[in-house]
C-alpha cells in the first residue's frame, strides 16, 4: 500500500455550478468545518439532514497541490468523457484527481439556505475545461459524481452556472493524498511563475509583454486600471497600477487569466477581478476597477488570448502591463 502525503490546498476560483438535492439526505461534517482540519480532524462531528430540493453550490476551482492526471492518449481521454475508464481503480484507464471539501452552508440570493462544495482540480485541465464545452461538461459531471460518492447527496443534472468565479471563497485546507498520484516532478501547473520583472522604463507604450504570464501569486485593496488595444488589435493591453508591489510580495502572486476573466491576488495589498462579461451587468464598484468610457466596446471585444498571454511587472513604473 502506497504512502500518503499532506498537501495543503489554497484552490483559485474557477466557476460556480448550481444544482438542488433530488431527495432528503443525512450528511456527516464538521460542526464548523475549520479551514485547515484534516480528514482525521473528527472534532464536533455532527449529522444534518438535508431537505428535498435544497440548493447546492459548487465551486470548481484550482490548485497546483492537487495530483494532475496523468499522461493519456485523446482516446483513452475521449473514453473517459463518454462514461468509461476515468476511475482511478481501473489502472488501464484515464481519471482526473479532484479533492471534494467539507459541506459549508450558504444562502441564495433570495436569503434562504443552501449548501456550498468546493472541487478542486489540477490547473493543468483548466485551458481545455475552458475552451472545450463537451470536456468542461464532463468535469462538471465528474464533480457531481465524486460528490455523490463522498456524501448520501442526490444531485440534480438539471444545473444553472451562476455568473461567479465562486459562491463564497473556496476553502484552503490540508489533505491526504495518495503518493502514487503524485508526480516526482510536477511541471504541469498551468500558473506557471512568470511575472517578469523589468527595472527600466520601457520606452514604447505599445512594446509588447517579453514573458509568459500566470502565477499564483487580510487588507487588501482594488487597484486601479486601464485597457487600451494593440496596435495591430489581436490582443488588449492591461495596465495594472501597483505602486506598493515590492519583490517580496511577487512569489505569492496570483494573475490569471481567462477568457473573460483576469484576476490579480496580491496577499494583503490588492485583490482585482476583472470581469469583461459582469461589469457593465451591475452597478460600478471598486471590485471592477475603472472601466472608464471604453467599457461597452471592452465589452464586445472578442476573448482574451488565455495561451497567448503574457505579462510583465515595470518596477520604475509601479505598474503590471498584462497582454491578453
């Protein structure tokens, strides 16, 4: 039997899926389902018997800590999408490792109670869950699956996909992970570290960004931003003001982008989300930024180039200047 190592998770929003429980269920969790208790961690266990048609949240989100799948022909993975072979008990098969967190209640817009779930996948999936309709189909199936396995839930397949990156934030938390799924060298992490730190000014607004982006990078504030197009108009220039960014604070960054989506994290400085698709949807606040007058044609422009993307921090400028 192989070991077991503990990971810690600090999953990255992905998007929400909105389902409802089919039938009345009992659910064993932690009273308070503390933010880093471990599977052992049995403290105020307790049952709660889910009612018939209670909402249920769930987050499909990302984390580096979790195993990624492992290397598949687009058969074998195509098998798996069509209902066969993803079970990590069939060695000859294709399965993508997910880490089902601890029940959490919530309320739905209207006020009344529902429950929240994380799933949390490798990065190395989220480009094709993205850009894929059938696959990011499957990965939600495939979370409700796990879901279903994990507790005595019942979950509707007749789903919403509510507007956000999350309901509520996705809980870090440490887990036990087979070492098996583990690889001795994880080069799959689809945030990968590259904000690339120029010292001198650039002299040319429209130079384009040198390195690749995408890192994973509590008071923290919205800074503020502009976009303009590129010169030749296939991507849209981010200029990102972060006048307090020091080097300490660029190893525990976030910035990732989406096809219509970029979100900078900076640990106790700044926390932006730039959503192209919500923005203009809702009434301004800070957590959008400044779209300035430019925001419906934003708007229309076509989705950011998430494989393209490339980023770059101007110390002497105080700014990070995103190419999407």
């Amino acid at each position: 039997m192989s070991s077991s190592v503990a990971l810690t998770l600090n999953p990255v929003p992905g998007f929400c899926v909105k389902s409802i429980a089919l039938q009345p269920a009992v659910v064993h969790r932690t009273a308070t389902s503390h933010p880093l208790s471990t599977p052992s961690d049995t403290t105020g266990a307790s049952s709660n018997t889910i009612p018939k048609g209670l909402k249920v949240f769930v987050n499909i989100a990302w984390d580096t800590n979790v195993p990624p799948p492992p290397p598949a022909s687009e058969d074998a993975i195509q098998k798996a999408m069509l209902g066969r072979d993803y079970d990590e008990s069939n060695s000859d098969g294709w399965f993508i490792p997910v880490i089902v967190s601890d029940l959490r209640d919530d309320k739905d817009k209207a006020g009344k109670a529902a429950l929240v779930i994380d799933c949390v996948f490798n990065p190395s999936i989220k480009s094709r869950t993205l850009k894929e309709a059938d696959f990011k189909a499957f990965i939600i199936e495939l979370a409700l699956q796990r879901i279903e396995s994990q507790t005595s839930l019942s979950l509707s397949r007749q789903i919403g996909m509510p507007n956000i990156a999350s309901k509520g934030k996705p809980v870090s938390r440490q887990m036990l992970v087979p070492g098996l799924l583990i690889p001795p060298h994880n080069k799959s992490d689809a945030r990968t570290t590259l904000i690339q730190e120029l010292a001198s000014p650039t002299t040319s607004a429209s130079a384009p960004g040198p390195k690749e982006i995408l890192k994973s990078a509590s008071n923290t504030h919205t800074p503020t931003w502009t976009w303009t197009p590129t010169n030749d108009q296939r991507k849209i220039r981010f200029m990102i003001n972060v006048p307090n960014l020091t080097h300490a604070h660029i190893s525990n960054s976030t910035l990732d982008v989406e096809p219509r989506r970029v979100v900078l994290h900076v640990p106790s400085l700044y926390d932006l989300d730039i959503n192209l698709d919500a923005a203009l949807d809702t009434e301004p606040t800070a957590s959008h930024g400044r779209l300035g007058e430019g925001a419906t044609e934003l708007k229309r422009l076509r989705d950011l180039d998430v494989d393209g993307a490339k980023a770059e921090w101007r110390v002497s400028e105080k700014v990070i200047v995103l190419l999407a």
